[in-house]
C-alpha cells in the first residue's frame, strides 16, 4: 500500500497506518458518536480498523 500524503494519521494501531505519519487509503469516513458535537474528541475516523 502506497502512503496517501494528503491524509496524515498518527494511529499506529490502524491497520492503514504507514510509516507512522500517513494513511494508505485513498479516502476515509469521518462521523461522530455525538448528538450535537463541539470538540475535536467528538469526531471519529470511522474507516478506522485495528491492524
């Protein structure tokens, strides 16, 4: 898989983690588990899967 430099991602449990600074997919979901979400934790990668 090919590092995608317009996604940085420090998870490196995600199994789309690459080299500790990007993600490889060519795009991801981002949702939240918030009702009416106001902080950065509020928000979630939900293409996250553990790698």
């Amino acid at each position: 898989m090919q590092n995608n430099e317009c996604i940085k991602c420090s998870v490196e449990k995600c199994k789309f983690n690459s080299s500790k600074e990007y993600c490889t997919l060519s795009q991801i979901s981002v949702g939240t588990h918030e009702s009416d979400p106001n902080e950065i934790q509020c928000t979630d990668c939900e293409s996250f899967i553990v790698g």
